[in-house]
C-alpha cells in the first residue's frame, strides 16, 4: 500500500484524519530535493488511468488484483537509477501526486506507527513530511 493509498484509505484502518496544518496553503510542490524515500519500500498502485503495459509491474501486495511498479530484491522501485526516477517524465500518477508532508499533516505519529508496524508505511517517509512540514512553518 502506498502512502497515497494509506491516505485515502485512513477510515478504512480505524483512524481518523487530523486537522490539515497552517502548512497546508504552503504545500504547492513538492521539495523532494533528491529524496528518494516514496521511492523504496513502497508499493505504487496503477491507477486506472494509468496504461500498465507502460511499466514493469507486479501484483499489488493488497491481494486485490490490482498491479504495482515492480522492486528490486532491497525493495526499491525498479525504475530508481542513481539520478532519481528513470522515469519521471512519465511516472504513475501515484508516483507524480505524492506528498509526504501531505502524508504527515493526516497521520499522528501513533497512526503513522501502527501502520509502520503492519508494512504499511515506512515510517521514514512519515517523519519527512513533518521536518518538511515545520521548514514552511518557520518560514
């Protein structure tokens, strides 16, 4: 599951959103930066409008039938080079809307957690999101 999956999904767990941050008006573009955390661990759902022969793929760890970006055996995305994403340009629009700090305005850090916990979430992508979180905030 990924974070935008985990996002959309909070009710589903039992977790309720929290209250969107003052940082949210600031969150317009992402400032990865080089980061690469969304990039490892994490499983890029396909969406329907996403065109699937596109990509190299493999069944989505939820057991739903839908498809994923395939991973190296350390689970990084097969499509993460030295540089970045290989495949920026065109990505899955999973991979092009996520926002960590997106991801951490939602999420306590108990919620954030329990989720870590079930490998739903690697945690590092959580806690991200909130050091980017508190950059626009002493801004």
């Amino acid at each position: 599951m990924t974070g935008c999956d985990v996002v959309r999904g909070l009710n589903n767990h039992g977790f309720t959103e929290q209250q969107p941050e003052k940082a949210d008006k600031a969150m317009t573009k992402v400032p990865c930066n080089g980061c690469t955390l969304c990039c490892r661990k994490d499983a890029i759902r396909l969406l329907p409008e996403d065109d699937a022969s596109q990509y190299q793929t493999e069944p989505h760890q939820s057991g739903d039938g839908s498809l994923m970006l395939a991973h190296r055996p350390d689970g990084s995305c097969i499509y993460l080079t030295k540089e970045g994403c290989g495949i920026h340009g065109r990505a899955p629009k999973m991979c092009r809307q996520f926002d960590c700090r997106d991801l951490a305005s939602k999420l306590t850090f108990t919620q954030a957690r329990k989720l870590a916990d079930k490998k739903m979430l690697p945690i590092a992508i959580w806690r991200k999101g909130k050091d980017l979180i508190k950059v626009i905030e002493n801004e």
